[in-house]
C-alpha cells in the first residue's frame, strides 16, 4: 500500500508541476500554436510524445524529457523499479487560450 500512495503522490506532483509558473515556457509556445490544435493534448512521459503529433517540436520534446527525467528521479527516491511503471501520460486541457493563468486542467 505504501508503495501506491507514493506513486499516488508522485503523480500529483507530476500534474501540479506539468501546469505550474515553472513550467510556463511549455505553455508560451503551446498558446503560440493554432487554438484548435491545442485545446486538448496528450503527453506520454515514457514514450517522449504528444499526440496530436503535429505539435511535437524542440520545446516540446525538451519539456517532455525534462519530466521524464523528473519522475524517474522521483520513483528512484522510493525505491520503485521504472520497469514497474507501465504509462505516465498527461492529458491537458484547457478553458480558454486568452490567459494561461487558472485555465489549464491536467491530469496525470
């Protein structure tokens, strides 16, 4: 059971961190993109992608590996094997493109 809870609390952070201020450089360049294409997105940290595919570029794949490298250090702190983690994929939307700030969701 520990060991859930602190995959539980890992992945919270994940989502937290993935649509905080410290991450606002990501939602810059995600705002600069066209509306329809971004209203809603899935990242998988494993695989380094985003789908739609099309919005895969360097700042991109620069942010998703950043996280990757994150979780992994993470689960390490607890001991848990990342062969034990079978998906980490965000799925992030959005109210409204006019501001970043308080309208993104995401889940993790």
């Amino acid at each position: 059971m520990g060991r859930l809870k602190n995959l539980l609390g890992i992945s919270n952070n994940l989502a937290d961190s993935f649509v905080s201020v410290s991450n606002l450089y990501f939602f810059r360049h995600i705002e600069s993109l066209p509306a329809d294409k971004t209203k809603s997105f899935e990242i998988d940290i494993l695989k380094e992608s985003i789908k739609p595919g099309d919005l895969t570029s360097k700042t991109v794949k620069d942010t998703i590996r950043k996280y990757k490298g994150w979780l992994f250090l993470e689960i390490s702190k607890f001991k848990i094997d990342p062969r034990d983690i079978e998906k980490a994929i965000v799925k992030i939307s959005h109210k409204s493109l006019k501001s970043l700030e308080g309208h993104y969701l995401c889940r993790a």
